[in-house]
C-alpha cells in the first residue's frame, strides 16, 4: 500500500513514481484485488487523479472502471467512486482552462474518451439501470455522467437510449425525486436528451412531463422563481418547439390555461430581477412557440381561440400598456401579441378596443405607432411594434379599412392624433428608418385589398402654405425623385426602398391605381432615368425596383391613357433602356442577399438599422410578378395580339363553358329532382301493388266462401224438397216434422248432460271412498245413500233413452214406409195414427225427463251439502292427526330421555358393586341380597309403571 500512501498523504523516502506509473499500479489493484476493501481504496484514489491526470486515467482505467460498474452492484460507496471518476473524464470543464487553445483540446478528450464508453451500448444501458439506484452516491454522479456523454455525442446517446426498454421512462423519474439536487440535475439531463430528437421528445411528453413540469414552476414560484424555473421552461420549449404532435397534446391538456398565472403582473414593476426578466422572456417564447407562424394554419388558429378564451391575451395585453416594464421584456411581449392576434379575427377586434392607460384614453394601436415612428426608441422596439401592425392586418380587411379611413378628409379629427396620421408623418419625416417602416405600415393595409388602394387614391396632403393639396401617390414620387437631396446615401437608398415596396403593393392588381401613377407627366421619365443609369452596388437594389414598378405598369395598364398604353411603354423601353436590360435590373430585387432572409419568416429581424430593406409579404409579391413581367416585356406586339386573341377565344370559350356548366348544374338539379320523384312514385306504385295482392286473394277466398256456401245451400234446399214432399205424402206438414225434429235434438242433449253429470258423481263418490277417514263414518253412510239414489236415476234415464230410441227408429221406418206406400191412398190412415201415437209418446217422455231434471237438482243440493261436511270432516281428521304426530314424538322422546336414565343407573350399580367389593375387602358389613333384590324389584316396577303412563 506504499503508492497509496504516496498518493493519498505522506511522503516515502527514494525516488518517486510518475502520476502514469501511480495509476497503472492502481489499474492493477482493481482488476487483481479480491477484497472490495483494497478495490474500493483503489478506485478513491484514482478519482483525485482523474482531475489532474485525464488523459492517463482515461486511457488506462476506463475498462476497469466499467468493470467495477457491473460486478460491485451491492456497494454503494465504489459505485460512486467510480460514476465520478468516469464523469471526471468524459466532463470538460470550461472554467478551469479558460485558454481557448486548452479548451479546445480538454473538449477534443471529453469527445474521445465519450466515443470509447459509447462504443458498447451495454454501458449506456447498465448506467440507466444504475439510475435506478436510490442511493444519493449513486444516483447523483450517474445523473452528471450520462448529461456529459449526451453533451459530448448527444445523437448515439439518443439513439442507445430510444431503444433502451424503459429508458426514457427512468430518466423521467428522476423529476419525482425528493431531492432537489437530483432533481435539477434531471432538467438538465432531459435538456440534454430531448434535442432535435422528435421521437424522444414525444415519449418525454406522453410521461406526462407537461404536468410534472408545470408543477415545478409553480412550486418554484412562477417568474419569479430561480434558476430551477429556467431550466423547465427550457426543456418545455425543447418539447413543443418544432412538434406539431407535442404542441396538439399541451393544447388538448388544456395547459395553455395554465400559463396564465405566469403573465400576473403588478402596479410596482421596478425592480425587475435579472432571473426575472429571463424567465419571462422564456415564457413569453413559449406562448410564440404554440402561435408561431410556421406551425400549421389548423393549430395555430385553435391555440389562438384557447388564449383569447383563457384570458390571456388580455394578460399579455396588460403587460403591453403596464408603466416600468423592462425594455426587452416589452419588445419581446409586443411580439408575443403579434402572433397571437395574427389571422385570428376575433383576437384582432380585441386588439382593436384594447386602450391605453392614459388621458384621454387612446388606442394601443396609435400608442405603438407613436413609438415605431420615434427615432429615439429601440431599435428593437421598433421592429416588434411593425410586425405587430403587420400582424394586426394581416387577413384584416375591417382592419384594413379602419387605418385607411383615418387618412380620408371625411373622418379626420384635428383633436386627437389617429393612425394614419403618424404613418404619413413617419413616411415623410426626416428619419430613413421611420420613412421605411411607415411605407411598409401602409403597404400591409392594402395588402390583397382592391378597396383600400382605391380608397387612398383620395388622400390628399397639404404640402405648404399658398400650394395646392396633392394626393398621397404623387406625394410619394415626389419624395422618390428630391432623393438626392438627402444627406445620407444609405438613408436615401433606405427611403426608396420603403417608398417603392409602397408604391408595386398600392398599383398591383390596381388598374385604377397604375393609370393615377401614369398620369403624372414626371413619374416615367424618373423611372426610366434610374433603371437606365450606371449606378453603384448600394443603388442596384433600387433599380431593380424602378424595373418592377415600371413592369407593373404595363402588366396592369388598361390603356385608359393614350400616351401610357402598354405598348407605348414596351418601345420606351426598348429605346431607352433595352429588354434584355431590362430583365437583368429586375433581376437584381431577388439576387440580394438581404431578399432571401426577409423571405424566410414574417418577423422582421435584421441586426442593424442599414440591413432592414426587404418586408416578406413583399418578397411574396416579387416572387409572384417577376416572371409575369418577363414575359410581359419581352413580348412582341405581334405576340400580344395573338395572346389578346387567345385571350378572348378562351374568354369565349370560357363564357361558353361557364354557360354549358350552369346548363348542366340545372340538368342535374332536374335530374336529381326527377330521380326524387321516381324514387317517391316506385315506392307508392310498391305500395299499390301490395295492396292490389292483398286484395285480389280477399277477393279469392270470398270467391271460395262463396262457392262453398252455395254448394251447400243446395244441398240443403234439396233436402228440405225432398222431406216436404214427403211429409206431403204421408200428410203431415213441414212444420211440424221440424218441431218434431227439434224436440228429438233436445231430449239427446238432455240426456248427453245427464249423462255428464253422473259421471263427475260417480268420480266424486269414488273419489270420497278411496279418502274415506274413519273419523266421518256419518258422512261417509250419507254418501253411500246418495249414490243409490244416483244409480237408480241414472237406470232410468237409461231407460228413457232407450225408448228414445226406439222412437227414432220407428219415425225412420214411417218414414220410409211412407215413401214406399206414397202411391196408396188406403194406407195413409194408417201412418197418420201411428204418428199421433208417436207423438203422445214423446209428449209423456218429455215430460217425465222434467221430473227426472228436478230429481237431479235435489241430488245435486243434498251433494254439495255433502260434500261441505265432508271437507270439515277432513279438517277435523287432519287436525287430530297433527296431535298424535306431536304426542308420538313426545314419547320419542322420553323413551330416549328414558335410556339415557338406564344407563346411569347401570354405570351407578356398577360403582357400588365395586364399592361393595371394596368394603367386604376391608372387613366392612354390607345389606344382604335380598334386600337389594327387593329394592330392584321395586325398582323395576316404577320404570314399567312409567313407561305404561308414557305409552298412554
């Protein structure tokens, strides 16, 4: 341990060893050392060398070290060690080599000795696991570690990570950390690990990191907070910024409402802390963010409406008019409410009403203006509240309206100042800056406006005292052509520029405008004059802006002016300046280097002053006519003639087509209606033609019943011929065999009824018998009777249908007998007192059937008489029954209460005997036999006694 001894403290006598030689020897002590102690000792020492000596200990104890990482996972204590030893390594550490040259190599090691540990994705893997680890020593180090290899190669660590199982979702954890430490050093962590990496950023946010995140900052106290506060806002815009699907989940999480606390300013705003300011400028970059102009159209217009809706556009507006606000705070806020107000009507009108805090109150609109044409403001400052004009007009035609109506001679007030008014002092007064962003002012309310451009054409401006008015436009060329008289070159090329990017977006798409512009004698000369010239490099631009307004002119000319007609100004040009020429000054709008930074975003953001040429809607505008005006140009006369001919065939052709579509749009609207009518008219004829079904086979089955009745009817009109003949034969009348007839049908459903009735008594009496209980024999003896009463009743009505009978039977034969004797005038005497004596017989069995029904009532009365004793029989048997079964299991059981006394006894007489036995052993006298004989006997009398009484 002597090399530990020199490292760590006193100092042996001889030669020393090299910080190489000492860490080898330790490199050795790790790898070969059984005791974790002496492994444990080696590792403390190698991370207080590891600062000092880096590249020694990177080189040769890195593999070692890793090595300790996956097999001493049960002490804490190494594991630490060697986390901070590798984080020593991989970590460069800018404050304690500040020479840029040492930097540079410290950053080229930390980059080295990163691709080592990266090269086995195992590591990466294992550290995440060690994470894990709740223990301080281990967790906090591996924190540090894995943010300085995500600094150093944060793309291969993104990717080991992303598909490491669990991986992001372990380092999420470390924000639900109770240790604040560990905690913000997570923030950085994810800093680090969700840059320009959209798939990690997604998972990081579907953990629900807003919400985590947002707590955070609230716990921390808002902008208000420290450091901890900035780190979250950071991370939280490494997550939205740039992620359409991000940006949607934080809207649907209504997080957006959320933020509005953020933005609660005070009365008192002096003060403002450094940490303050930064963190609500963050904040203010968060809401751009979810509004910025480069997201889509959809998202953008929803985040708007849930910010109006929320209130916090009306916070943010707060902060605009606030008193002590910092300057960079308030430019950055200016910017904030541009986008949020940008295209969204309703955000808009807000915007329009908002006031300022001030006496008379007046419109934030005017009060930002009065700032953009104020030389003395920041720069800045005065790029935001231009953008935030743009942004006010931008899709506004109302608001559009409202600015050029403050210029027209009707709604001028000479009390108060309005918007169009300081836009024309700003345009015209001496500040370049002020010139060029009141030109781009107005251009962006006429912006796609024909209206507006049409509107301002009555604008008109005193110039002195004595002299006539002039319009707006000519006031504009007037400025363009006194521009040598400006001091400054670049402030005069400033000034063109602004008033020429006016003048393409007021005569474009203007036909009315562009023949106003011509119609001033002076504005082609001057044209042709710059474009033509030899100018310098800074003049360029304005050439190439003279060419497009010149092209302008002739794309939009509707050749109202004789002089200016468009092929008029082609031969000027052509004679004066050259086509080709021509072409190539236009070109140099687009070839400048400030024209493809303007056209990247809407914002304006130029570094100095000098730079701030090119608007971006302009730049939309160059983009769109430029080879429109090519063409224009270089075309000859011959060519237009043949277009304008071409032209009107395809107007033709299209008026034509125009005709034919709204033929056809009217054929298919009647078509469609006809199909409607179809539609409707099929199902009724469907309807009918059910119903038709329906009734012809009604129509059948009537036919049918029809058929069926008239057959029989018939039928029996044949029968009736046939038995009035013969009752005509034998001399009676069809009335009276009908009677007869008749009186027969009832005298059978008498009898089938009798008959009836003595078969439910026979069963009822049967019945009685098989449930006869001995309790009812009176009952029963009456039963018996009436059934005697019914056998004999029921021998007579046997009787009487047998006689019956015999009466039909008879009638049969006179009847047949008088079919046969009908021709026999003798014999019909004869069946006519055979008849009457059948007849007086019926009327006696009529009659004695009568006495038999009332017979029958009386048995029917005594039955159900019967039958009520019967049932109370019954009930009384039953209830006699539930007695005896309840007697019967009393004596069940005291024979068991009884048995259970016989075996005491028997268990007693067994103790006495033995006791008996024990005495006559010990020379005691006992009773004689006989008298416990007789004691049994009596004994067993009173247990039969006992069980007589029971038995009873």
């Amino acid at each position: 341990m002597n090399f530990l001894r020199g490292v760590m403290g006193s100092q042996p006598t001889g030669p020393q060893p090299t910080g190489a030689e000492t860490i080898q020897k330790l490199c050795d002590r790790v790898a070969s050392s059984t005791l974790l102690e002496d492994r444990r000792d080696a590792v403390r020492a190698l991370k207080s060398l590891s600062k000092k000596y880096r590249m020694e200990v990177g080189t040769m104890a890195i593999d070692h070290l890793v090595r300790i990482l996956q097999t001493d996972r049960s002490d804490t204590e190494i594991l630490g060690y060697a986390l901070d030893t590798l984080y020593n390594i991989v970590c460069n550490d800018e404050e304690e080599e500040p020479e840029e040259n040492l930097q540079k190599q410290e950053d080229d090691m930390g980059a080295q000795f990163t691709d080592k540990f990266v090269q086995e994705p195992e590591n990466i893997t294992l550290l995440l696991t060690l994470l894990e680890e709740f223990d301080f020593h281990v967790r906090w180090p591996g924190v540090k570690l894995l943010t300085a290899l995500l600094k150093n190669q944060c793309a291969q660590v993104q990717g080991i990570i992303l598909v490491s199982p669990m991986g992001v979702s372990r380092l999420m954890d470390l924000l639900a950390d109770s240790r604040e430490v560990i905690r913000n050093d997570g923030l950085l962590l994810l800093q680090q690990l969700t840059k320009g990496n959209a798939a990690i950023q997604k998972i990081v946010a579907f953990e629900n990191a807003f919400e985590r995140l947002l707590d955070i900052i609230t716990e921390e106290g808002s902008s208000d907070g420290g450091i901890v506060v900035e780190d979250c806002l950071l991370l939280l815009l490494n997550l939205l910024k740039n992620n359409s699907s991000n940006q949607n989940f934080f809207k649907e999480g209504s997080y957006i409402q959320k933020m509005k606390p953020w933005f609660e300013v005070g009365d008192d705003n002096s003060g403002w802390s450094a940490q303050k300011v930064t963190n609500l400028h963050l904040m203010l970059q968060l809401v751009r963010v979810m509004v910025s102009p480069v997201n889509s159209p959809g998202a953008t217009a929803s985040c708007q409406k849930a910010m109006f809706q929320c209130g916090l556009l009306q916070q943010l507006c707060t902060i605009l008019m606030a008193t002590g606000v910092p300057a960079d705070i308030l430019t950055e806020t200016i910017n904030t409410v541009s986008e949020v107000i940008r295209g969204s009507e309703v955000n808009q009108d807000y915007f329009a009403s908002v006031n300022a805090p001030s006496n008379p109150p007046r419109p934030a609109i005017v009060v930002l203006l009065m700032s953009m044409v104020n030389e003395r403001q920041p720069f800045v400052l005065r790029c935001a509240v231009l953008y935030c004009f743009q942004c006010f007009l931008y899709k506004n035609h109302k608001g559009q309206g409202e600015i050029v109506a403050t210029l027209l001679p009707s709604t001028i007030d000479a009390n108060s100042v309005s918007a169009g008014q300081l836009l024309c002092g700003g345009l015209f007064s001496a500040d370049s800056l002020s010139n060029w962003c009141a030109a781009v002012a107005l251009a962006h309310a006429l912006q796609d406006n024909l209206t507006q451009k049409e509107q301002l054409l009555r604008v008109q401006l005193a110039t002195s005292l004595g002299k006539p008015p002039v319009s707006l436009l000519q006031q504009c060329t007037n400025i363009l052509s006194q521009g040598d008289k400006l001091n400054r070159r670049g402030s005069r090329v400033q000034t063109k520029v602004g008033l020429l990017m006016l003048l393409c977006t007021w005569i474009s798409n203007c036909p009315i405008a562009v023949m106003h512009f011509l119609h001033n004698q002076d504005n082609v000369p001057f044209l042709t004059g710059q474009i033509s010239e030899n100018l310098g490099e800074d003049e360029r631009l304005v050439q190439g802006l003279c060419a497009l307004l010149l092209g302008i002119c002739i794309y939009y000319n509707d050749n109202s002016l004789e002089n200016y007609t468009k092929e008029k100004l082609k031969q000027l040009i052509e004679k004066r300046i050259g086509k080709e020429n021509f072409v190539e000054k236009l070109g140099f709008i687009t070839k400048h280097e400030l024209y493809s930074r303007a056209a990247q975003k809407p914002q304006p953001a130029f570094s100095t002053p000098e730079h701030m040429l090119f608007d971006h809607e302009f730049t939309k505008l160059v983009k769109e006519l430029e080879g429109m005006i090519t063409k224009a140009v270089l075309k000859s006369s011959e060519e237009e003639k043949k277009e304008e001919e071409v032209k009107k065939t395809l107007e033709q052709h299209d008026s034509i087509v125009t005709q034919y579509k709204e033929l056809i749009r009217e054929q298919d609207s009647q078509i469609n209606e006809l199909k409607e009518q179809m539609t409707l008219l099929t199902s009724q004829n469907e309807k009918m033609q059910n119903t038709i079904t329906q009734q012809l086979s009604q129509i059948q089955q009537h036919k049918d019943q029809y058929n069926i009745l008239k057959l029989k009817l018939g039928k029996d009109n044949q029968q009736t011929a046939n038995q009035a003949e013969a009752a005509h034969v034998n001399g009676l009348q069809p009335e009276e065999l009908s009677q007869l007839r008749e009186q027969l049908e009832e005298l059978q459903r008498q009898n089938q009824l009798l008959q009836t009735q003595l078969t439910e008594k026979d069963s009822v009496i049967t019945s009685l018998k098989a449930e006869g209980i001995p309790s009812a024999e009176g009952s029963t003896s009456e039963v018996t009777v009436l059934q005697g009463e019914l056998e004999l009743l029921k021998a007579q009505l046997q009787s009487q249908t047998t006689e019956i009978t015999q009466l039909q039977t008879e009638r049969q034969e006179l009847l047949r007998g008088s079919e046969t004797t009908a021709a026999v005038p003798g014999e019909n005497s004869l069946y006519t007192e055979k008849i009457a004596g059948l007849e007086s017989r019926l009327s006696a069995q009529t009659a004695e059937t009568q006495k038999l029904k009332g017979e029958v009532k009386t048995l029917l009365g005594s039955r159900e008489l019967m039958e009520k004793d019967l049932a109370s029989a019954t009930s009384t048997a039953a209830i006699m029954q539930a007695e005896k079964s309840k007697l019967q299991q009393e004596v069940q059981e005291s024979k068991k209460e009884q048995d259970d006394l016989l075996m005491l006894l028997a268990d007693q007489d067994q103790k006495i005997l033995s006791l008996k036995q024990r005495l006559k052993d010990l020379g005691e006298t006992i009773e004689d036999e006989d008298d416990l004989d007789s004691k049994d006997q009596f004994d067993d009398d009173d247990e039969e006694e006992e069980e007589e009484e029971c038995d009873e």
